[in-house]
C-alpha cells in the first residue's frame, strides 16, 4: 500500500493506473476510521481494481466555533486499518497543499439549506469543494459515501448530476454498534454517562421505522421520536425532520420516498442519525 502526501505524487500514480486500464474507486475520509469506513473500503475493494481512501480533515467544512482542532487523528491506526482491508493508496495530504489562497468553492443551493445546513451554513460548501478536488486529483470510477451522512449523500448526487461528473455515486449502509448507536468518529467525545444517553437517537430511529406509513402526517412520525430523545437529559435536539429524499426539503406526509432525520446534542458532542422510507 502507498501513502501519499501530495496532489503531484498522487496524479502522477492514478496516471499511471489510468494508463494501465484500472478501474479505481475512491472513499473520501476525514480519517479516525471505525468500522463504518471500513464497510466502505470493503464495498469499494469487491468493485474496483484499485482503492484510494482519502484521509484529510477539510478545514474549508468546520465553521468558526465547531471542532476543528479537537477533531480525533490517528493516521497510524488509519494506515494499519485501510493496508488490512485491502487498500492500494492513502492519500493524506495537508491543508496547505490542498488549498492555495482560495477563491474558488463549490456550494449547492436548496439542498443544504436545511437539516444540519440549517445550523451550519457553511459546511456543505466546504465539503462540495472538497469532493470536488478530490475528484478532479483521483478521477475515480467510483467514489463511496455512508448513509449516516444522508444529506451528504443527496448534495453528492445532485452535484455530480449538475456538474457531469463521469462517477458512480456509491452510497453504503449505517453500521451501527452492537447496543445501536450509528459508529462516528465523533463517538470518543463521550464519556460514560453521556455514551449511555446517546442511545435515545437509535431508540427513536427504531420507533421512527415502526410508526411509519405511506400517508402517515410528519407528525405521526416524529412526535414519538422526538418524545424519546426529550426524556434524556442529558440530550438537546437540534432538528428531528422529515424530508423528501431527493430534495431534502421538509414535507407534511409521508407520500414519497423521505428521509427522517435527527441531529442531537449530548452534553456537547452533536450526533445524527437517520432513515429512509421508500413509497
């Protein structure tokens, strides 16, 4: 497996892959990888000749109060991680060399004006952008993406439509802790109290997917879920919604394919989860 450090280094490899006729499939990382990532890699292996995880925390997608520096790395776990699974390339570049005094960025409009856009209006513009850099330096067949980050997920799709990216969107299944807690990196911020608390957002998932119906009112659906997770003390909801699954705009009945969303904060540390419903 090779690491790679540089736009340059890495051009020059997928050229040379390119040249070769492989086909490659690129899994974008912010790193502190879990079992989660690992699910994506995996997929990303059985459909691929070559692997690429990106392993980059994206400064451009952190707003000014969030966690930027707090945000865990542990690129030698990372490096031991993606080589075991079947990796072919990390690249791990620096901030510096992936943004030069910049100007230019990437944003999607209606689609990240709500959920967690709502409450961090520039974080889908710095993750657009990133996405886009990094399929302009891999120029992947395949690129993988989790469903926890299903607003993500959306904006992906929609911006390789618009922008005519020549890739398969590729989206993967929560992977969830064996007591239901969806795996995220953010996880290691909380102690023990606030871990057993965090469990009112799958609890709430699960009466979400129980209560549901085609034709059920917004209301019928989420009242009981966000009953749930109110009854914890130890969370405070930012938004629990549904929306249409291709817009992400929010919607009065279920009498579509939606998606039902949550972001909640425990203690400080601000979680989500989701799922979707298909008419």
């Amino acid at each position: 497996m090779q690491v790679t450090k540089t736009v340059e280094e890495t051009r020059k490899q997928i050229k040379q892959w390119k040249k070769e006729g492989k086909t490659i499939g690129l899994v974008p990382t912010m790193g502190f990888l879990h079992e989660g990532h690992a699910s994506l890699i995996r997929k990303c292996r059985e459909q691929n000749d070559i692997v690429v995880v990106s392993d980059f925390v994206n400064p451009t997608q952190f707003g000014p109060n969030e966690d930027l520096e707090a945000y865990p790395r542990d690129f030698e776990r990372d490096s031991k991680l993606c080589e075991s699974l079947g990796a072919d390339l990390i690249f791990a570049p620096s901030p510096e060399d992936m943004y030069h005094d910049p100007h230019t960025f990437v944003s999607i409009d209606t689609l990240s004006e709500t959920l967690c856009g709502k409450t961090r209006p520039i974080h889908f513009k710095g993750v657009c952008t990133v996405v886009t850099k990094l399929f302009h330096i891999v120029a992947p067949d395949r690129a993988y993406f989790g469903e926890k980050d299903a607003q993500q997920l959306a904006i992906i799709r929609k911006m390789v439509k618009d922008l005519n990216f020549d890739i398969e969107i590729v989206g993967c299944p929560i992977v969830r802790e064996e007591d239901g807690l969806a795996k995220s990196s953010r996880n290691t911020y909380l102690n023990d109290k606030e871990r057993q608390a965090a469990l009112c957002l799958s609890r709430a998932v699960k009466t979400g997917k129980e209560v549901i119906y085609t034709g059920a009112d917004a209301k019928e659906v989420l009242n009981p879920m966000k009953a749930i997770i109110e009854a914890e003390p130890l969370a405070r909801i930012d938004y629990v919604m549904m929306v249409d699954a291709l817009t992400m705009q929010p919607i009065e009945k279920a009498d579509r394919d939606v998606l039902v969303a949550m972001a909640v904060y425990i203690g400080k540390t601000r979680l989500i989860d989701n799922f979707s419903y298909g008419v």
